[in-house]
C-alpha cells in the first residue's frame, strides 16, 4: 500500500498524511471503548482533495479487491458508538475532516448559514450569533464536536422538541460519493420537490454513503429572552403532565424539557461540589425547562411563573425555582451537562440512548427499573434525557462497591437484553440521538425491520457496491 500512501501524500501534503508516532487522538473513540490500528491519518483541506483521495482509494480497491483497505470519515472524534474509529486490521484509511472549517457564507435574506464539514459547533453557533441569528443545535460536546459529525449522525441534543434534530436544521449538503465524485446539493431551499431527498440518504447515514463536506443550515431570529427554570417532580408521570402544561402555556417558546432523575443529580453533587444541586435531595426527579421568547424578557417571566403555578395547583410540581441571570441559567444548564462526566467519573457504566413515545416513557421506566433490580441486586440507574422528545439516556452503573469494569464484562450483554427488549415492547428505537456505529451494529437485526434492514442494504450496495466506506458500520452486508 506505499504506492498509495505517496499518492495520498501528493494530494494532500506529505505533512497531513499520518503514519507514525502516536495517532490516538484519531484511532481511540472518545468512551475509550475501543482503540484501533490506522493505515494513515489523512487531513484534506477541500473538497476538491476529499475526493481526490476518495477517488485514489476507489482506484487502489478496484485494483486490489482482496485488500481489505476502506474509509473512515472523521469529524471530531466525540461519538459515543464507536462510528468513526479504525478497526483493527491496520488496512483502513481515516479521512479527517478538521482542516474543512470554514465559514462559506451566511445569507440574512434567505436565514442560512454555509459551513464546511470542520466547523466545530461551538463556532457555527456564535457565527450565526454575530451575525444576529440563532442556530439551535446544542449538545455537550459542541465545543469539540464537528457539524459534519452532528449530520452523519443526526444528532439531536436538548432544543430537539422545538427544531428538531440536525436533519431538520439541514437545507443542502456538498458530499464526495464512494466513487470520488462531487455532489453540489448546498441548496437553501425550503422547497425542492424534484426527486428523491439525496441529503436525507447522507444525514444519519455515519459516513457509510459518502462524506459530508459541507452543508447549509438553517438559521433563526434571536429571542429577546432565554429563562430557565428547575423544577422537581414526584414521578415520571408528574413530568409528562408538566411537559403538557409547558406545552400549553409556552407553545413554541418551549425549546428545552430535560428530565434528571435523583441518583443521577446525586452523582453531580458527589463529583462536582462547586455546583449547588437544587431540590434533588427531596424528590425522585428533577425537570430543566426553557422559555425563549420572542416578546421581551417580562413577557418570558410571565410566561414562566403562570406555568409553574398551574403545575403546583395540580401536583405535578412540589417546588421549583426560575433563574434570575444569565449565571444562574448558565449554573442550572452546567449541572445538567455535567451528569455524563460524574457518571464516568463514578466509573465505567452500560450507556443507553433510546427513545419511547412520550406517554409510554413513564411505564418504561417503571417496568425497565423493576426488571434490572430483579436481575442484578444493587444495581444503580442513571435516568436522565431529554424527555420533551422522547429521548432518554437510561444509563446503568455497578452496585456500589462492586468493580466497575467487572460488572461491565459480565453485565452489559445481559443489560443490553433487558433494556432494549423494554424499548421494543414499548414501541421505542433502541438509538435516538447517538447513533448506531458499530456497538450497535449486530443488535439491529432484532430491533429493526427485516423490510428496513433489507431496503437500507440495497441502498447501501447501490451506492457503495465495494463498501468502501465506513464498512461494519450502521449495517453489516453479510
């Protein structure tokens, strides 16, 4: 394969073609769950060079079918599926995209933004913010998360109820084909009825149709307010009641409803004691809503206070506190995001990111918590999520005490068994927001319609006839 590294080397610089020294930064996921062996590191800086070395491969695995060499697209490296790390093998080519970073075009007129691939998220959103808009994406990750990952695995995050995932805030894609052609589709039209939607095949899709070069995205007004308010909650089903009331007094002011359960707040106290945890101690769950207006900031407030007084009156609230300032929303948020981390800082722990409809979420938890205490006694549940969409990380930690890697090499499979049976039975997806990668990638042929898996093949076959790209992942061909 030397002939092909120097041809890569010609196309892209002989510096941005890794081979040597330590490349972990690229070859291990962010959850150190797997750790993978790259036949290069290869850092394009346009597109034009994306398909050039696309193109080379093709070429090189046309040539050498029994090679075994394929493509890895990378964005940030922040996935929590192992969807773009090398395997093992020695033979694969990581193709990052983190020199496609920048900022095409931003049309007022038309509400758009054009970025490429690299843009981390973090500045996507205070671009639009300069420039007197709001892009809406947010998640944990965005200071280091790219856009073309959040496309190719649809990300969601906590504005989800109101805008949608990344593929509802996505208007056109620029993509290099497994065959290193260029498809130009960075439209910004809202209406194009003229065929099949091609970016919908790209978005979702983790790098197994083509590469996500760039895209233009959706861009909104800026609220005059943002408030944010904590509120705790009795139950699950006390939440879904609160979320209908958020949903009748807020409408569509109503852009975030996290739902945070006791034993994952009291992780956060335990590993981060500069942050006041309110009104966990008390109750089961906890609820974060926003209230961002488009009025003025009184009106908000107003908006705000009348919801939760109606949610005391009928119970579904025992308490609750509005933030006065931007630090104290700010505070609020950071506890939120700061479950992930006092989770692993707890220790390794079996991670579910699934979704059931709203009204079965509270049957679904109660069910699910009842199965996992009867098989494993002690067994600690980390249940938080974004519950305005049916999304919950329903997360299971070691017993205390008990070594956390062990109960993760003896339990997950188990685990896994006993949530996802859970989520079929109640109707719910077994990936909401996270994707499939490859940790995933063997459970969908009893989670996923034979139809789906059978018509997503064929396209995959279609597209990628040499499964060049991102091979093992989403689907297996064999």
């Amino acid at each position: 394969m030397q002939t092909l590294l120097s041809e890569l080397k010609a196309i892209v610089g002989a510096a941005h073609v890794l081979t040597e020294g330590d490349l972990s930064a690229w070859t291990q996921d962010w959850r150190k769950r797997s750790s993978g062996k790259a036949l290069a590191v290869v850092h394009p800086a346009s597109t034009d060079e994306v398909a050039q070395v696309v193109k080379a491969c093709a070429d090189y695995l046309t040539q050498y079918p029994d090679s075994g060499l394929s493509i890895v697209p990378q964005g940030g490296n922040t996935g929590l599926v192992v969807g773009s790390t090398p395997d093992d093998t020695g033979r694969q080519i990581v193709l990052s995209l983190q020199r496609l970073n920048a900022v095409r075009h931003i049309d007022a007129a038309n509400l758009t933004l054009t970025v490429e691939a690299g843009c981390i998220l973090q500045t996507v959103q205070e671009q639009a913010e300069a420039a007197g808009f709001w892009f809406p994406l947010s998640l944990a990750a965005e200071g280091s998360c790219t856009i073309g990952g959040n496309l190719g695995t649809n990300a969601g995050g906590t504005q989800v109820l109101r805008f949608g995932n990344a593929r509802d805030l996505c208007l056109g894609l620029e993509v290099v084909t497994p065959q290193g052609d260029i498809w130009p589709g960075l439209s910004g039209l809202r209406k194009d009825n003229t065929g099949y939607d091609l970016k919908n095949l790209y978005i979702g899709a983790e790098g197994t149709l083509g590469i996500i070069t760039a895209a233009t995205l959706k861009l909104y007004p800026q609220p005059k307010a943002q408030l944010t308010a904590w509120a705790a909650v009795p139950s699950v089903e006390a939440a879904v009641q609160l979320l209908g009331l958020a949903q009748q007094h807020l409408s569509a002011s109503l852009t975030g409803f996290e739902m945070m359960g006791q034993f994952a707040l009291s992780l956060v106290a335990r590993h981060f004691a500069n942050l006041r945890v309110p009104l966990y101690q008390s109750s089961a769950f906890c609820v974060l809503l926003e209230n961002a207006d488009a009025e003025s900031e009184a009106h908000a407030r107003a908006q705000l206070e009348g919801l939760l007084e109606a949610a005391l009156e009928e119970g579904c609230v025992t308490d609750a506190v509005v933030a006065e300032n931007l630090t104290q929303a700010h505070n609020l948020w950071q506890i939120r995001e700061s479950i992930p981390l006092a989770q692993a800082l707890e220790g390794l722990n079996i991670k579910h990111d699934i979704s059931v409809p709203v009204s079965g979420m509270a049957a679904f938890v109660a069910s699910t918590d009842k199965l996992l205490a009867q098989a494993i006694a002690g067994v600690r549940l980390v249940n938080f999520g974004h519950l305005g969409d049916g999304n919950l990380h329903y997360n299971v930690q070691a017993p205390e005490g008990q070594d956390a890697a062990v109960f993760l090499a003896e339990q997950e499979t188990r685990v896994n068994s006993i949530v996802f049976d859970a989520v079929l039975a109640h109707g719910g997806s077994i990936s909401a927001e996270h994707g499939v990668g490859s940790l995933k990638v063997d459970h969908l042929t009893h989670y996923k319609s034979p139809v789906a898996l059978h018509t997503m093949r064929a396209i995959k076959q279609a597209l990628d006839p040499h499964n060049l790209m991102n091979p093992g992942r989403v689907m297996r061909l064999g």
